[in-house]
C-alpha cells in the first residue's frame, strides 16, 4: 500500500531534512520494470510488432509514438483506464450529496422563535442527513484514494515511456557512432 501513496518517500524526505543534503547513492534503486533498458526492449517489442502489422497490410509507415507506449506498457494502462471513470463518477457524486446535506440542514434549522420544524419527508430528515454524511465522507476517501493511484499510475506510464525513448535513442547515437568511426 506504501507504494500508492508516496510512503516510500517519507525516509527520504526524513534523511534529507536531517542532512540537508541527499546524493545519487541516497537515492532508492529503479526497479526493474523502470529501468531504460527493460523499458526500452519492452518499447522496441511494441514498435516492431505495431511495424510488422503495418508491412504486412502493406502500409509503408511508421507508428506513433504515444499509442506505441500505452501498448508497451499496457499491464498499468488497463488499471489507468479502468479506474479513471470512477474517479470522475466519485467527483460528481460528492458535491451533488453535499447539496443534498445543505438542503437537509437548512430543512431542519430552527425557526426565528426557537421551534424546531417538524419534517415528515425522509429526504428532509436528519436520519436522511446522516446517511449523506456517510455516503459524501466514504465518496471522497474513494477520491482521493483514487487520485493518488491514478497519479502514480500516470507517473509511472510516463516515466517507463520516458526511459523508453532514452533508451533507444541512445542505442540510435551509439551506432550512427559505431558507424562513424
């Protein structure tokens, strides 16, 4: 769980507010699966079998990039895309419940005298006013729960995508060198 929510910073963040100072060997080292070279092996796979397919329908193109990545890197792009509409379902549930809440609290306010309104409509009572309670606070755990995953999901496409097309530019550089010299 520490690694969707950042908790596997928090030494780091502790040792660097202690020594003022953090150097590379401080640093945690890059999983596998983050590496340059696995990323773009895995980068490479993807662009020449998306290559292949276009030869063998006879197109004489390249893929694009982007949808070469989220192909690649498809095992954390199906999470992505699976989750994102919940997340947006829970940020439009949330401030539709509290506007409900308003309407209950303002239904059940005492009047100028003191008296407190009696309230026959369940949508105006306070057992009604509870319940929204529960549904907006377990909504926006969800949310921000949700947030936190997508962003490192995102992060994490984004950076594999990165290491990726490092790693093959810098197999590109090393042979226009070889060829070179």
């Amino acid at each position: 769980m520490a690694k969707f929510d950042f908790g596997w910073i928090k030494p780091l963040i502790k040792r660097a507010m202690k020594t003022k100072n953090l150097t590379p060997n401080d640093l945690y080292p890059p999983a596998d699966c983050m590496k340059a070279e696995n990323c773009g092996a895995q980068f490479a796979k993807a662009w020449n079998k998306q290559r292949w397919d276009f030869m063998k329908k006879g197109q004489d193109e390249l893929p694009s990039v982007m949808p070469t990545i989220f192909k690649a890197f498809n095992k954390d792009a199906k999470w992505f895309l699976y989750l994102t509409p919940i997340y947006f379902a829970s940020s439009i549930i949330a401030p539709i419940c509290i506007q409900f809440l308003i309407r209950v609290i303002q239904a059940n306010k005492p009047d100028a005298n003191g008296v407190q309104p009696v309230v026959n409509d369940f949508f105006y009572s306070s057992i009604f006013g509870y319940i929204l309670s529960g549904i907006v606070l377990v909504v926006q755990v969800l949310y921000a729960w949700l947030d936190t995953i997508l962003t490192t999901y995102g992060f994490r496409i984004a950076t594999q995508g990165f290491q990726a097309l490092q790693d093959v530019l810098y197999l590109k550089m090393m042979k226009i060198k070889a060829n070179n010299t």
